[in-house]
C-alpha cells in the first residue's frame, strides 16, 4: 500500500489535528473534509487526501477563519475549484478595504491634530451652523449633506430649531472636512467617526489604530500562509488527478 493509499480513521485525523473525532465527522459533514468512503458497516474511512485537506484548512483558520475557510473548503469539495479562489479573492479584498479605512483614521487624526482649533462654541450653547461653516471655510449646504448622510448629529435650539454644533460636533464637522478634502468616500468616514466616538478621544482612538493595525498584520500573515497551504492542496489534487 502506498503513502497515498493507506487508510486513516477519524481518530487518527483527530489526533493529527488536535480535535475530537466529532469535530473530524463534523468537517465531513460540513464540506470541509471531501466526502469519505465507507465500510460495509458504515464507519467512515479516511485517506491521504483528507489529512491534506485536513492540514490546508486548520492552516487557512489563523487568516481566514472558520467561517470563510469553510465555504472556501465547501466550495473546493463541491467542483467548484474557480468559485473557491474567488472566495479568497473576496477575502484578501475585504481585509484590504479595512486597511483603506484604517488608513483614512490615522490620516484624519494626524491632519486634525495639525488643525487650529479655531472658534469654540459660545458659552451657553454651541455653535449655529454659519458659525461652523465659516470656521471650515465651507458652505452651509455641505454640512446639511454631511448631517443628511448621518455623519453629523447637531441638536436642536428649543423654539427656534437652529442647529446647534457643540464642541464634539465642530470636532467631527472638521473631522469629515479633513478627510473630504482628501477625496474619502462617506463609507469610508462613517468608521473614523464611530471610532472616534466609541473611543471618546483621539489619544485612545490613536491607540486603537495601532492595536487594528497589528492584528491586520497578523492577519495577512495568517492568510498568506494559508492560500499557501490551499495551493499546496490543490496542486496535489491535480497531480492526483493526472495520475
């Protein structure tokens, strides 16, 4: 019996990859092991080609996750190799566009800190919305925009209904001015503001930039080593396939 051919129980994919022998029917079931043969009394039996997909799809987990590197498995297991490859592409576009928008974050704080903080709102109240245009040298009508695509949220003078910008509404008006003249989308934005807002001031926001941008890093690395390891995979299904 050659390396190729010789049989392999769930216990033995289970040990291999440190998990019960459930998980292993699990992955079968799921699409992520390809379908098993079977005795003629129904225990499953594996093969060379499952410790493989077994090995690519516990290495695509650390970049990927379970999630992903499941359809990306089923997808694979189903015939559809070319649909699979485009589920990685997803992937990598995705973690991309997170770079885009960790990008525009650093930026906009880097070029607010840089900012005159100009006029701050009237003691009493805040600013009213010609007050903060004309401090970002702007038209009313793009703040009115800006409020429209729910990136602004001034409140209201009772009586009047004047808007009225506070201190952390002028900040983020400047915010999307900043990031605006850089040709950022809403989309993009939208993330900077929250961001800025979950965190409650730049300092942390800052910090928090930071910690993103080592987990994205340790996730590229997780995901090149696993479409490294999928290559592998196929590459052996074909040579298999050939021979």
């Amino acid at each position: 019996m050659t390396n190729d051919d010789r049989r392999l129980r769930p216990v033995d994919l289970a040990r291999l990859a440190g998990v019960s022998t459930q998980q292993i029917r699990n992955y079968e079931e799921a699409g992520v092991l390809p379908p098993a043969a079977r005795t003629a009394s129904g225990y499953r039996v594996f093969g060379e080609v499952h410790r493989r997909a077994l090995l690519a799809y516990r290495t695509m987990l650390r970049g990927y996750g379970p999630v992903t590197a499941t359809r990306i498995m089923r997808t694979l297991h189903g015939g559809d190799a070319p649909g699979a490859l485009a589920l990685v592409d997803a992937a990598h576009a995705a973690l991309h566009e997170e770079r885009v928008s960790l990008r525009a974050a650093s930026e906009a704080l880097e070029l607010l800190a840089a900012e005159p903080v100009g006029m701050l709102p009237r003691s009493g109240g805040g600013l009213r919305i010609g007050e903060v245009a004309a401090l970002l040298g702007v038209r009313t009508s793009a703040l009115r925009v800006w409020e429209a695509a729910g990136l602004l949220t001034p409140c209201r003078e009772r009586g009047t209904g004047y808007r009225l910008y506070e201190p952390t509404d002028v900040r983020d008006a400047r915010l999307v001015h900043t990031l605006r003249r850089s040709h950022y989308l809403f989309d993009q934005i939208r993330p900077v503001l929250e961001g800025l807002r979950r965190e409650g001031s730049t300092e942390a926001l800052r910090a928090a930039i930071t910690a993103r941008g080592e987990a994205l890093t340790a996730r590229t690395r997780g995901m090149v080593e696993g479409a490294g390891a999928l290559h592998a995979y196929l590459d052996a299904a074909l040579a298999e396939a050939s021979t």
